[in-house]
C-alpha cells in the first residue's frame, strides 16, 4: 500500500516471484525524499537575509 499516513515514510517493497526468487520494486524513502518536492528559497530569502 502507498499511503503515506501521518507522514510516516513507506518502506521498500519486494516482489516474491513464482520461482522463488526476489527483486526489489521499492526502495525504502528517506527523510530527503519526503521533502525533495518542497521549495524554501522564499522562505529563506524572507526570514535569513
């Protein structure tokens, strides 16, 4: 599932297939990856310089 409840970071996801081998289709998010599409050059503009 891809939730992202309360802003808790989704885990990585392994397919299990037929033969029983694995591949990865999910790699684990990271706290840089729940704030890479957020955009602070205005805010920072505004309140440090």
């Amino acid at each position: 599932m891809g939730y992202n409840y309360n802003g808790k970071l989704r885990s990585a996801e392994v397919l299990l297939k037929e033969d029983g081998s694995t591949e990865l289709i999910r790699r684990a998010e990271t706290p840089a990856d729940y704030f890479a599409t957020l955009n602070f050059t205005d805010f920072m503009k505004k309140n440090l310089f």
